[in-house]
C-alpha cells in the first residue's frame, strides 16, 4: 500500500480531487442536458421525426392503460387488416422508462404531460450515459482519462444526433445500456466480484428491453472473453465476469416477448454460448492443472483434448445442420446485412431502402465523431501501455464498432462511445505527459527537479493508488461477506502483484520521457485548441445540424426565415376531416406519424415487419391508377397520402423514393419490373419519361394540377419540368393539399353508381365533344370505366 | 376503442337528398311527369290514374316548360320522374341530361319512355343508364312471327310479347297470361353490365330496322338480344325503367284485345295494364326493398356487444331484414342470407338461419388468426335492392396469462427443473458441511 506513505496531504489531496470530480461531473451532465436543448429553444417542445412518434404513442398508451394493457397490446389501427401484437414486437425499454419517470413525477404531484417526459428523456439519459461513460473509463485508464472521456461523450455530435429533446428513440437509453452494461463487465473483470456480475446481467437485461442493438454485447463480450482465453489471461475473474452473463442475461432476455426464444434459436446468440463451452472447458483445465502433477497433466490433457474435439465436433455438426436447414441461415436480415455490406441490397430492398442502413460516407465521420477520429489512434496506442483486461476490450470495441459504422450509417451511435472512451485516453494521457514534463523543468519551482520528479512519482502513485483503489474496494466489501473471503484474499494479492510491478518500471519509464519545455507548451496548447474546435464543432452540430425536429422545417432566404409546417397541417386535416375508423394509405415512412398525429389507421408504417403488406402498397403506387384503385380498394383504403417536394425543393419527398417502392413492390408482385420505370437506367421525371412511370398512381398524385402553379411544372427537387402535365384523374379526387403542397391527400372515389352503356359513347365522343355536352357531363366524365 | 368497430354501412338505405324519400318509408310520394304535349295526359289517363289511387301525386308539366326545376334550394321537389316525351331535344328550365342523372345518382327513380322518334336527349340519358337504343333514329322492332294480329295487314310492327323476366319480384306473384303489346324501338343491353335487366325481350325472330326503307343492309339488332323494356337498378339502389314504346302505357293499347299472329286464342285485353302496373309498383319501390336492422354480434353466453374478439372465442350474429311492402316493413323470409367473416377474404361463411320473423342468425368459431376483420353481409338478388352491411371487429391473440398454466405435455420439464433445485440443494449442503 502506498497510500500511507504520502501521509495525511496525499488523502486530503485526494478528497479534495473527489470532490472536484464530482462537480466536473455534475457540470458534464448539466452540459450534456443543456446542450440537447437547441432543439426545444429553436423549435418547440415537440416529439420529432418517425420511430418517436410511435415510442410516443405506445408511451400514452402505457400511462393510460397500465403495464398489463400494453403488455398484452394488440394495436388495431395499424396494419390494416393484419394488426399489430404492438406487446410483443417492441422493445419495452424507453416507454418503460419514460412511463415510470412520469409515474415518478406525478406521485410527487410535478404534473407534467407525458409528451413533455418523452421530449426530455434523451437528454437526461445523455447525461446518465456521459457518467456511465466516465465509470467505464475509470474502470480502464484511471479517473482523469475518464471524465476527458465523459466530457467528449457528452458532446459528440453523433450521439446528439439520435438524443436530442424531442428525439424520443430506443437509442437514447440503448446508448447508456451498452455502455454501462460494458462498465459493469469491465468492473467484474477488475474485481471478480458476484455482486457486480449480477448487476451486469440485470443491466445486460435493460439493454435488451431497450434496442435491438444489445446482440453488440453479446457478441463483443464473447469475443473479449475468447481473446482473453487465447492470449493466456484467463482468471477465474473473467470467468466471473462471463459465465453468469451468459446464463442470467440469456434468461432474462428471454422473458422480453420481442426476443423470446430467439434467445437461444438465432445465430447472433450462438457465439456466446460457443465461448460459455469453451471457458467452461478452460476453466476445467485450470482446475485439473491446479490439482495434478505437470506429468498426469499432459495425460489428463490428452485425454481431454481428444474428448473434447469429439464433443465439439458432435456440436458443430448439430448446430451447423441447424443453421443449414434456415434459409438464412439463421441470421436475421439487418445482422446479415452487418456481415456482408452487400447483403441488403441484394436480397432485401426495404433493409436497403432505409436511409440509415446505407454505409456511411467519409464525411459523415468527421461530421459525427470529428477530432476524435484522430485522437483515437492515439487512443488505442495507449491502451496497449500497459495493455490490461480492461484495456484489451476497449480496443476489441473501437476495432468492431469502428468495423460495424462503416457498414451502416446507424451503427456510427454504437462508435461513438468507443471513439470518446479513446479518444479520453489519449488526451488525458498526453496531457499527463505534457503538464508532468512542464512541472518537472519549471524553474521557478523550489526544490526544482527533485521535488518534480517526487511530484511526479506520488502522481504516478496517486495513479496507481487510484488502480488499487478500485481493485481494493470490493474486497473491503467483501470482509462482511465471509463465504467468499478466501477467493478474494487470493486474487488481491495476484493483483497486488501484478499492480506492483509495472508501476515500479513505469516510474523509470516516466522519469525518461520528459519532453522539451518549449515543445510540451505548445503542444498543450495545441491540445487545448483542439478540444477547442471539437467543442465548437459539437454545438455548432448540435445548434444547426441535427436539433431539427423534421416533422417542421425551415429555410432561411434572403426575406427571412420560412416555416414549412405541412406535415401536421396535413394530419390536423386527416383528424378532423374524415371518419374515425378511415383508412389512410401512405409510403410506410408516414405510418407512425399518421397513427400518432392524425388517429388514422395506416395499411403500413415503420414497423416493417411485413413485406408483403408494403409491396402491396408498392405495388399501387407504382401500378396505374385503376389497378391502383383496385388494390387500395380491396384494402378499404379511404385517402391516399402522398409527400411532394417538388413546389418548396424538399429532397426526401415520395417521388425520390418512389424506385423503392417499385422495387419492393417488384420484389413481391413480378409484374411490377424496375426498368418499365427507368429510361436507360436513369431515373426521371421529365419528357422523356417512360409512360410506364407517367402513368403511375404516384406521378399522377404528386404532379396533379402541379402545372397550375407556376404554369410550366418546374419540379425544384428534380430540376425539371415535369413530362406530363395536364392529366386528369378518373378514380381519385384531391380533397386536401397543404399550403406547400408538401402533403397532398386524395379520397378514392366510390365506383360509379351507374354504368353506361358502350356504342353511345364513341357516338357521342365523335360526334359531340362539344364544349356544352363536356361541361354537362364533366364531373361523370372523369369516371368513364366499367 | 369502443369506437372502432362501430361501423355499419347500409350503403343501400342511405336516403339521399329527398325528404319525404327516406329508408323508413322508401316509397316514392312526388312524381313529375314530363309530357311532350298534354294530350297524353289523356290518352296515357289509365297508368296515371292507377299510380294516383295508388297514393302518388303527380305533377304534370310540359318537358320544355321554363320554370321546369327538380330542386329547389338543394332538396329535391320531386321522389320521382317520368318522362314521357319522347321527342324533346332540350327540358326547359334548369333541367337538362345532368340534372336527370344526378337525381337518379341522389338514389331517386325514372321511368322513360322512348318512341320511334326519340330524341338525342332521350337518348342520352338511357345510354347513361346502361341501354343502347337502336343507332338509326327511325328504326322500329318488327317480328314477322309473333306479331299482333292488326287489321292492317303487313303491318308487323304491333309485337305481342311474352317474353318476360322470370322474377316475382319485379313483376308481382301474379303471372302475366297475356302477351304484352308493344310498338317502338328495340335497344340492347352490355351484358357485362349486371345492373341493368331485361324485362321484356323479343322474340328469336324479331329485329330492328326502319319499317319504311327499304333492307339492304342486315339489320343491326336481331333476335332476343333486342329488349324491348328493361329496368336498372343502380348501385345507390335507384330504380329506372327504360322502355323503348311509349305507347307501352298508353289507354289504346291497354284495352285493346290480343291475338297472337299464329295462336288462335283471342284474349279480350293485353297483359299491358298488369305488367306496367306491376312494373311500376318495382320502379316506385313499392316491391323489393329491403333493409337490414340491428346487426348485432356477441360472445356466446353473454349479451353486450364486445369492442374486440380473441382468436378461438365462439361469437354469435345477427341481424334484421324487412321487406318493403309499399305500406308497411314485413319480415323478409329467405334461406339464402349469407355472413362472412372477412380479413382480405372470407376466414367464415355461413348461411343465417331464420327465424320467420326477420330475424336472421347464426352463430361461430373465430378462427385461429388475429387482425382486423369484418362482419359482411352481401346480399344480391334480382330485383331486390342490394344489402351490404359490414361491421368492423377486431380479433385478438390471446393475452399473456389466458394461456394454459400447466402442460401436462411440459411434467418431464417441471420433474427435471425441480428435481434439479432440490439436487443443486443437497449437494450445496454436503458441500459446505461435510467436511
């Protein structure tokens, strides 16, 4: 112990770094809150985009219902006229929460609605996370490098990005989840402590509840273990750390109805179950190591080698003929797609289609992780210096996670801790250099270089002691707990040891690596600057980039600033303009917003678990428009909602998505061929056309009367005019457009309640065609089909 | 929730802008009557008086009368329209081919009556319905075998036809016995179209052409594809008739005898004055009309209407069905009332039983599938107007704790996790104390 050593200025030293420490945090989480706020400053406080809208709704229905209720929650208004077991297919986690906060808040008579908990829950978990984060690197490089890495994490705009208010996402708590279930493993890892590996299991738990993202962890931990194991570190900690996260997490995660069975039936579960054979296996060698002689050893092992293999092997044919015997192979679509990038757009067009599952590009990075993407290099080198248990599983996380955002835009969220965590390293550990080299040639400082290098040494130490500290603290603990006192006295005084020992030689090590006075100041200076530009770039991110809450946009011009609000014009319009019990068909991506905005049922929304269903609604947008009438009818549609961008210039309107709808369409309904829509390959919209693509429902319900407007249809998305203009519609009739005609809604129109005769109407069409008979007969004209 | 499935649509009911026209009384009361000249409010005197002791009141008016209007302040004057004139190029007033179709298209009834020399206008507005009189304006039906015995000879453009729709419902129970007389044009019916009828066909041999031209060219129109009266009834269950003869309804050709050209019965009067009279009575909704009350459904063993289903339960149906007799709703008594339970198809079909006294019901299974399904009742037979009733139900899988606790199949499952408690017991305790 060093500890006494210094005497009583080192502890109080220390007490007074805790308490330092601890409102660097508290400021971290007030920094972390606040800077999410933008959103609500420049907007207003209101849930944004698509997925929050449904988390939103499920939570209303919580708060009202009761846990039972929504348990058991079959939602009728979506998916007409499949349904949707709502209990059963969501991930509970984020409504859980969000429900108990406001449960919480309202016993203690703070009555604030339930949208307002919603639009505040990502960024109170943001700040939970930024601390989660803190624990964790503490757990690996020491308090300073952990509130470096809090403070980066409480700002990257990659997290922003799905956290702030109003963005009311799984991946707001999933975040603090992950990385507070990692904390948790690493501290069992460090302490070997039961206690701990519970908690990492009941955390694994909230992290299954909360996002589907949880098979990270189980794959990850397993591949740290296994790492672990192949590199000779095996401790019976990490067997503590693994084996009850296998066994409790996969119980409980069995017992959230949207995982299931698939618990133990799918293939991303199966790699830990393959290192919980292994350890047990290692584990058994140790022990028969531990009790035989080196010579009975090598028997016993050859024994159990061979035995072993043929264990193994039985395993690996049955569960290789298992995961045969699947189609996919047992992988989910979105997993497959992870391990080759190609996947998706191969076999599954509506994984593809979703902007978020596309690959990053480079400059999404800078965007999202910025300076960091430097340091974390820098990062990595001082993990391996010297490289623990701890260590070892940050790098193995940066290397996947950096691996996974690369494959899909989303995964950048599950970077972006990893890419704080190192990037904290290294800045803590660079200024730890530069500062000790600027203390130990300062010259104005009495007692000069001895007195430095003392300063330094009881720096390193008070490093150390930190280490020990923590490694120290659960056996205190644990002297309560007498069963357990045996095991642990043991393992302390390995890790006394093992603790000792390096420190001693990196005392040397650092006494060497003093750098240049000049050099450390600017380099520091540089550093500090740094930090600079990424804090500068994170609330810039956070201000401009990403607090828009999209269902509200806005453009700046040279006559101020325009608020496009359409989206809920169009769905006020739908609330109080048609029957209850209408069915509104739209492009899936709308689905939530109309279940939750406008109480209308949808045929599909962003639940896309059935494919069918979506190429059915494919399919009638890109069929022309009486088989579209047909199939919309056939599914008692009523409106029909389409999103058009082309009058205000708003991208991501429905005819740039409509090739996706074609494709999802063709992929169900063969009739429906890609290339009938494309002129040489390429998309358009113009006269050149084909007329397959200008007289499909979509075209016609997004350029209807558009010509009237500017009197040329110039489409300001598509830089063009449009190909064809003046068209009458015969099966559906605009009753609602938005005031930049962003929303255009359509009622399909009865069938005609008489059906007239044939041979007159050539007559009449020949003879007449006069401008008195048009006018009589124009409003039953429109509807000349039988 | 309670909302949701409350959704009954009786499209078929539905009274539209007439006042006095409504599902509880759907039998027309106002009737115009557009005449080409009043004469024929005269010589058509006894169709007329047969609809006026029936109860209807009938407005006469010339067809191009200039304060001619069939609304006034959006509500429709009028519960019905004949028109008579079968000459008339352009109604009067605000009448025109637009105005006629809407009111038929606000669910009310027209009888028109064409001619040999039936105008564009006329028409029109049958072609609109579905029927396509013949193309060369001055062609009438002639039958050279089942012509009406004339004192003029050569003469074969008088038909006696019997060829009518077998349906009581349109015609009345009463068989007609006698041919019917008829003179005008012959029009042919699209026979995909399935809302339009023939009630009264040619013969094999008829056709139609211009009786004073001489025939050069095949005629057009042959044999039993010609109709000679048809009726339509649209999809809002408005009734038209549509006859190619004015002289259908008129008092000569009522009382005048019949002889068949080659029969040599001789009947005293023509089958005119029953089939128009009972054609009318279908055409006015005095026949045929039905409507569907108090669709009811409930679990079995319980009364309340349930706002959602669970797979598996055992529901009941029911429903109300009445005929309009023209004075009062009598029970419709049939075997044939078929409910479906629908999600995208039919999962059930089940014929209703009945209890002779309207009542219609059945009971069922849910099936073995949740979602949003739909009690429909889709009733279509010829003559009556269409029922189509649906009711949307939502069915549920079951909830978490309405599945069976123990398995019997599941004992080896719980002997072994038990058995496994109690094991991992023991040995802790000899592990810990045994030494």
């Amino acid at each position: 112990m060093e500890v006494p050593e210094n005497g009583k200025s080192a502890s109080l030293r220390h007490a007074f770094g805790n308490v330092f420490c601890f409102f660097i945090l508290l400021l971290i989480g007030v920094l972390a809150f606040s800077i999410r706020l933008f959103s609500v400053i420049k907007y207003e406080s209101v849930i944004h985009e698509f997925d929050p809208y449904f988390n939103y709704r499920v939570t209303q229905y919580l708060t009202k219902k009761g846990i039972y209720e929504f348990w058991n929650w079959f939602d009728d208004r979506t998916w007409y006229p499949l349904g949707r077991v709502i209990g059963g297919t969501v991930y509970p986690g984020l409504t859980l929460t969000a429900g108990s906060i406001w449960r919480l808040l309202n016993s203690l008579n703070i009555p604030l609605s339930v949208e307002t908990v919603c639009v505040f829950t990502a960024p109170i978990f943001s700040a939970i996370a930024a601390w989660a984060t803190y624990l964790l690197t503490k757990e690996v490089k020491g308090t300073g490098a952990g509130l470096t890495a809090a403070a980066l994490l409480a700002m990257v705009p990659s997290y922003i990005s799905r956290s702030v208010a109003g963005s009311y996402d799984n991946e707001a708590v999933a975040i603090f989840a992950l990385i507070f279930t990692f904390y948790l493993y690493v501290k069992t890892l460090n302490t070997g402590s039961l206690f701990y590996a519970t908690l990492n299991a009941l955390s694994y738990f909230y992290m299954v509840c909360s996002w589907g993202g949880y098979t990270f962890i189980i794959n990850l931990i397993p591949m740290h273990v296994l790492l672990c194991i192949v590199t000779g570190r095996y401790s019976p900690r990490l067997y503590i750390a693994y084996a009850p996260l296998v066994v409790l997490g996969t119980l409980l995660a069995s017992l959230v109805p949207v995982v299931g069975f698939n618990a133990v039936m799918t293939s991303e579960h199966f790699a830990s179950f393959l290192v919980f054979i292994i350890i047990h296996v290692v584990a058994f060698v140790y022990y028969i190591k531990g009790l035989l002689s080196p010579k009975m050893f090598k028997v016993a092992v050859a024994l159990v080698v061979s035995v072993g293999m043929v264990v193994c092997c039985a395993v690996v044919a049955v569960l290789v003929a298992l995961v045969a015997s699947s189609p996919t192979k047992g992988w989910s679509g979105r997993s497959l797609s992870l391990l080759d990038p190609t996947y998706a757009s191969k076999y599954i067009p509506i994984i593809a289609s979703v902007s978020e599952h596309q690959p990053p590009t480079w400059p999404s990075y800078f965007m999202d992780i910025n300076v960091l993407a430097f340091l974390v290099p820098a990062g990595i080198i001082a993990c391996f210096l010297p490289l623990s248990d701890a260590s070892s599983f940050v790098v193995l996380y940066i290397v996947t996670s950096v691996y996974f955002s690369g494959v899909m835009v989303r995964l950048m969220l599950v970077l972006a801790p990893a890419a704080c965590i190192m990037s904290g390293i290294a800045l803590s550990e660079a200024f730890d250099v530069l500062t000790r080299s600027v203390k130990f040639q300062l010259p104005g400082v009495s007692g000069n270089s001895q007195s430095g290098a003392g300063d330094t040494t009881s720096r390193t130490v008070d490093t150390q002691s930190d280490m020990v500290k923590t490694e120290k603290e659960p056996p205190t603990d644990r002297t309560e707990d007498t069963t357990k006192e045996r095991t642990s006295k043991k393992k302390k005084k390995k890790e006394k040891e093992h603790v000792e020992k390096p420190s001693l030689k990196s005392q040397i090590q650092k006494r060497l690596l003093v750098l240049p006075l000049e050099a450390s100041v600017i380099a520091l200076l540089l550093l500090v600057l740094l930090g600079g530009v990424y804090v500068i770039h994170c609330v810039w991110a956070a201000a401009e980039a990403y607090s828009a809450p999209s269902i509200v946009l806005t453009s700046h011009s040279h006559d101020g600033l325009h608020v496009f609000d359409d989206f809920r014009e169009a769905y006020a319009w739908l609330r109080h303009n048609t029957e209850v019990d209408d069915k509104v068909a739209s492009w899936w991506d709308y689905g939530y917003q109309t279940t939750a905005m406008a109480n209308r049922t949808v045929i599909v929304d962003n639940n896309t678990w059935n494919n069918t269903h979506i190429a059915t609604v494919g399919t009638a947008m890109s069929s022309p428009e009486k088989a579209a009438w047909e199939i919309f009818n056939s599914l008692d549609v009523k409106y029909v909602l389409v999103v058009f961008g082309g009058l205000v210039g708003y991208p991501s309107d429905d005819i740039n998505k409509f090739l996706w709808m074609v494709r999802i369409g063709g992929g169900v309904f063969p009739h429906i061929k890609e290339p009938d829509y494309l002129r040489d390959g390429q998309y358009r919209i113009d006269s050149q056309a084909t007329p397959t693509m200008l007289n499909c429902l979509m075209y016609k319900l997004a350029y209807y009367r558009f010509v009237e407007t500017d009197g040329k249809g110039f489409d300001r998305v598509r830089r063009t005019e449009i190909g064809k203009k003046h068209f009458k519609l015969t099966h559906f009739e605009e009753v609602f457009t938005t005031h930049h005609w962003m929303m255009r809604i359509y009622k399909l129109k009865p069938p005609k309640n008489r059906i007239r005769g044939k041979a007159k109407k050539s007559k009449s069409s020949s003879k007449g065609s006069t401008a008195a008979s048009l006018k009589q007969s124009g409003r039953r004209k429109r509807n000349p089909w039988h | 929730m309670a909302k949701l499935w409350i959704f009954v649509t009786l499209v078929s009911l539905l009274p539209f802008l007439g006042s006095s026209f409504s599902s509880e009384n759907p039998t027309d009361r106002r009737i115009l009557v557009l005449l080409d000249d009043f004469a024929i409010k005269s010589s058509h005197s006894i169709f007329f008086k047969s609809l006026q002791t029936r109860g209807f009141e009938l407005d006469f008016k010339l067809a191009d009368d200039p304060k001619l209007s069939l609304q006034r302040y959006g509500q429709y004057l009028y519960d019905g329209l004949i028109l008579f004139s079968p000459t008339i190029e352009r109604f009067g007033g605000s009448v025109d081919l637009a105005a006629v179709l809407d009111f038929v298209d606000s669910g009310h009834d027209l009888i028109v009556a064409a001619d040999a020399s039936a105008s564009d206008l006329i028409r029109d507005i049958a072609t609109e319905c579905g029927v396509e009189f013949d193309e060369d304006p001055a062609a009438m039906v002639i039958d050279h075998t089942s012509y009406a015995v004339s004192k003029t000879e050569g003469d074969h453009t008088l038909i006696a036809s019997d060829g009518f729709i077998q349906s009581d419902v349109i015609l009345g129970s009463k068989i007609i016995e006698v041919p019917v007389l008829f003179q005008g044009v012959g029009h042919t019916l699209n026979p995909t179209n399935n809302l339009v009828l023939k009630v009264l066909a040619a013969s094999p041999s008829a056709y139609s052409v211009n009786p004073k031209s001489k025939l050069s060219t095949p005629p057009s129109l042959t044999g039993s594809a010609i109709s000679l009266v048809s009726v339509v009834q649209a999809r809002n269950n408005a009734r038209i008739l549509i006859s190619g003869s004015l002289a259908l309804f008129s008092n000569q050709l009522f009382r005048s005898g019949v002889e068949k050209a080659g029969s040599s019965t001789k009947f005293e009067k023509s089958g005119n004055e029953q089939f128009v009279t009972e054609l009318s009575k279908w055409v006015f909704h005095e026949r045929g009309h039905l409507k569907a009350v108090n669709v009811r459904h409930n679990k079995v063993g319980e009364t309340g209407e349930p706002a959602i289903y669970r797979i598996n339960d055992d529901l009941e149906y029911s429903v109300e069905i009445y005929e309009w007799s023209g004075t009062s709703w009598v029970p419709y008594i049939a075997d044939d009332v078929q409910v479906q339970f629908y999600m995208m198809s039919p999962y059930v079909l089940k014929t209703l039983s009945t209890d002779q006294k309207g009542r219609y019901f059945t009971s069922f299974k849910v099936p073995d599938v949740y979602g949003v399904f739909q009690f429909k009742v889709e009733y279509q037979r010829l003559g009556y107007t269409s029922l189509s009733l649906s009711k949307q139900i939502p069915v549920r899988p079951f909830k978490h704790n309405e599945y069976e606790r123990f398995i019997t199949t599941a004992f080896p499952y719980y002997g072994s996790s038990f058995s496994m408690m109690a094991g991992f017991f023991i040995f802790t305790i000899t592990y810990l104390y045994n030494k």
